[in-house]
C-alpha cells in the first residue's frame, strides 16, 4: 500500500471522527493535536507523509462548507445529513483534492476515493462515490475548457 493511499486512509479516519462528533464546525483549535496523535497511534512506522496528512485535514476542514456545497449540487437525491459518514467523508477528502490541491491527477484522486470506498463502506458506496466524483470532475473540465 503507497504512503499516500495510507495518508488518505489516516485522513478518512480523522475526518470521519471529526464528523461523527459533529467537531467540523466548531473549528476543533485542536486539529493539529488530533491529527498528531492520529498518526502516532495509526500509522506505519516508516510512513513519511504526516504533512500530506495535516494539509488534507486542515484543507477539508477550511473548506467544509463549499465541499458540502458540491456534494448537495452533484447529489441531490441524498440529503447530506442521510449519507453515510464514511461515504461522506470520502466525498468530501476528494472533493478537496479535486478542486482545491492540484498536486494528484484527478483520475488517480477518483480511483483512490473507489478503493477506498470499496475496502471501508458499503457495497454501494463505491459506485456512489463514482458518480458524485466523476460529475465534479467533468464539470471541472468543462469549465476548464470554456476559459
């Protein structure tokens, strides 16, 4: 397993915790420490991508309201607070890296997403996550195309 598809997991684990105890909005002040000691306890020991971590943390957290944004736009048959948190969460970790961090091809940000989805939610979760994620990045495309 790459470090980075671990790093996605740890930042699964995190957000899913966040959300579970409704801390996205109050804006944990604690967010480095819980992440610290994310990584103590769940990491391997030779994983050398706490920052890639920490930012996916810290980035989804800031932008929780336009993430959510998306996910009510891209699927709006599913009321936010009816998904699954674990769906959510993947929802929301590539969303962020979709439209906020340039740095991984989208392609590859999807086909992370599925696998994850695919070993932690149901199994209609990653056919789900597919579809929401797919309808970003073609409407990414599209405007990336227009301008």
């Amino acid at each position: 397993m790459s470090n980075r598809h671990q790093a996605r997991i740890l930042t699964l684990q995190i957000l899913s915790n966040l959300d579970f105890n409704h801390s996205f909005f109050n804006k944990d002040p604690n967010l480095e420490e819980v992440t610290q000691s994310v990584l103590k306890n769940f990491a391997p020991l030779n994983f050398d991508e706490q920052d890639f971590v920490l930012n996916l943390v810290k980035g989804t957290t800031e932008k929780i309201s336009e993430i959510d944004e998306q996910i009510k736009k891209f699927a709006p048959t599913w009321p936010i607070e009816k998904i699954a948190i674990i769906d959510k969460n993947i929802l929301r970790l590539g969303i962020f890296e979709l439209l906020f961090l340039a740095e991984t091809p989208p392609k590859v940000i999807i086909n992370e997403a599925i696998e994850i989805a695919k070993a932690f939610g149901s199994s209609n979760s990653p056919k789900f996550i597919n579809g929401v994620l797919g309808a970003i990045y073609e409407e990414v495309k599209k405007t990336k195309a227009q301008s």
